[in-house]
C-alpha cells in the first residue's frame, strides 16, 4: 500500500526523526547547527521535519564508495 500524501507531509520530532533513522538527537541537533542537514521547521520552541525532506537529504548522501562520499560529504 502506497504511502497517502498526508503521511508524507507528517511532521515528526527530532525524537522520533532519532529513533526512526537510528542517530542520535545529539547528531541532528548538529546538523541544524551547523547546517547541511535536512529542512526542518521550527514552531516556538519545537523542531519537526517532513519525512520526505529527510528521505531526500538521504539520497543525496547515497554513493557506492567512499572516494564517491568524500566528494559528497557535508558537515555531519
């Protein structure tokens, strides 16, 4: 069964981004730091992200060597 648009578009936690892509909340508290990462959104004092904006920093990592990554490579 295919994902519906709205299941897509769910904004989830950095605590639940953490647990779903097993990295720390530390790590993605970094990279919103430092930049590099994911889009994310920021009402009041809480931080959400769209699972596709996740799934496509994601694949913009994808290589098939590490001469390939270290090209790629961005702080994170």
């Amino acid at each position: 069964m295919a994902p519906t648009e709205s299941q897509n578009n769910q904004l989830l936690t950095t605590h639940e981004v953490a647990a779903r892509y097993r990295l720390s909340k530390s790590f993605w508290n970094s990279l919103r730091v430092r930049g590099g990462g994911p889009r994310f959104f920021r009402i009041g004092s809480k931080v959400f992200y769209r699972k596709e904006d996740i799934e496509r920093w994601l694949e913009g990592r994808c290589a098939t060597s590490t001469a390939e990554y270290a090209g790629k490579r961005t702080t994170g």
